[in-house]
C-alpha cells in the first residue's frame, strides 16, 4: 500500500510563479491593509473595493504558471498516497496536475453567496475569459455574489477534512507557509508519532521543537527537488 504523504502549502509555494506573499517584506499586506480587503467587516464597508481587489487578483492568476514546486508535489502521486491541504486560494496546484486539493481559505476562481457563502448550492466557478464579479451579479439565492474566500472572521469549514488528513498522514510537507494564522498553523499538532514532518521554507518558521521537524531552507522548488531525493532511501 502506498504511503500517505500530505502536503501544507502557503502563500512561498506560489512565490516563485509570481505571486506576492502576504507577511514578506513588499508582501501583499504591506500593499493593501489586510483588515480591508480580507475581513468581512471589511466587505460590509466597502464591497465595491473588495470586489476590486479579488478581480485583480483572478486576472493576475491567469497570467502565471505553476512552478516546479508546484509540479514535483503533483509528480508524487506516482509512488505515494498525496493530499494537498493548501491556504492558497490560486488553483496552481491543480493546473500542476494535483487531484486530491483542500482549500483551507477559499478558491479564488469561485464565487458564492454574501447570504450564506457556505451553501454549495450558491458556489460557482467563473469563467476562465472573464472571471470578474460586478456588484449587481447574484448568487442563486438572490444576493450580491462576492468572492468565495475565507476572510478573518469567518469559520474555516474544511479545517475538519483537513485534520482527518494529517492524522493519517505517514509524511507531512510543510511549504512556504509563516505560521501564522490560524486554524491552518495548528494543523501541524495533529500529526501522529510515527509521522514524519518536513518543513521547505528559505526563512526561519517558528514551530515546536517537540515535532522533530527536517527543515530544508530553500525555495519550493529547489526544496521539492530535496524532498523527492530523500524520499526515495
Ligand atoms: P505568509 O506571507 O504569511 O508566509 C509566506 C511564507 O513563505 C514565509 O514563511 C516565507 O519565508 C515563505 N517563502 C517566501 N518565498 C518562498 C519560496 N520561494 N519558497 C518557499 N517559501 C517561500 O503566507 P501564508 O503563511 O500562506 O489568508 O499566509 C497564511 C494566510 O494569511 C493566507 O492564506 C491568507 C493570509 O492572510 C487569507 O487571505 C484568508
């Protein structure tokens, strides 16, 4: 039977195909205050600028390309059992070729109800050509469509598939993500004993000494291509 590998990625997983972290210096929250843009107080203050904001970023998604972090993650379902759990509400992982993806914060290519942003019946996929959201467009329970993000404030819904995933996991990958917010970070603490938890990153994560982690500082993909040689002794 295949070994379970899981992977954690963050905002550094997409670093490198051109996408601005959050927290880094010249980061994406440095660029728009992240109470204004990602919290639902500030969607309910000014929907027109966050509407704006998540426009933005869906046009730039379709100008970038999966990296070979992106790619290498994917190639891993040859020999081992693969869930990606990602933050990143990119759909990177999927163009690389990934099946098994949880979006802890949202996807950014969907939209979904302002009334009840978790009801499936109300998420839709926007069109590859035109992905925008314009106030007046609405969901099918007749309210204002807005973007199907996970803001601070809101409930993480899949953080439980999540959890159920690194319990079982015999290998965690933690890529490119700062640790910094939560439920995600804490996903970490759910691993097993016998599990084995590596960590890609080029800067300093704080983390529990206590998990044993195997800290490879690099880039994901000159760090993926670590990994895939220790994974094969
Ligand atoms: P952060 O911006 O907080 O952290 C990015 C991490 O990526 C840092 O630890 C960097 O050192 C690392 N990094 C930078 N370049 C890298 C590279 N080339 N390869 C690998 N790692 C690299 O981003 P997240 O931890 O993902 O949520 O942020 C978590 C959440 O905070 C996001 O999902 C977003 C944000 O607010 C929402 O918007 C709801």
């Amino acid at each position: 039977m295949k070994q379970k590998l899981v992977f954690l990625t963050g905002a550094g997983m997409s670093a490198e195909s051109g996408i601005s972290t959050f927290r880094d210096s010249g980061g994406l929250w440095e660029q728009y205050p992240v109470e204004a843009v990602a919290s639902i107080q500030g969607y309910e203050r000014d929907p027109e600028l966050v509407q704006k904001f998540y426009n933005e970023r869906r046009q730039q998604l379709s100008s970038v390309q999966p990296n070979e972090g992106h790619k290498l993650v994917a190639s891993l379902e040859d020999k081992f059992n693969v869930t990606v759990i990602t933050q990143n509400v990119d759909n990177l992982h999927e163009r690389a070729g990934s099946h098994n993806i949880i979006h802890l914060h949202g996807e950014l290519m969907k939209a979904t109800s302002s009334r009840h942003p978790n009801d499936p019946n109300c998420i839709v996929t926007l069109p590859d050509d035109n992905p925008i959201i314009r106030m007046g467009d609405k969901a099918k329970d007749g309210s204002q469509l807005r973007p199907f993000i996970v803001w601070f404030g809101e409930s993480v819904p899949m953080i439980e598939p999540a959890i159920e995933e690194v319990a079982k996991a015999d290998i965690l990958v933690v890529i490119g993500t700062s640790l910094n917010v939560y439920p995600a970070a804490g996903l970490l603490n759910y691993a097993n004993e016998h599990c084995k938890i590596y960590l890609i990153d080029p800067k300093d994560v704080p983390y529990s000494p206590t998990l044993g982690i195997h800290h490879i500082m690099k880039g994901a993909s000159e760090g993926m291509k670590e990994l895939v040689e220790l994974l094969k002794n």
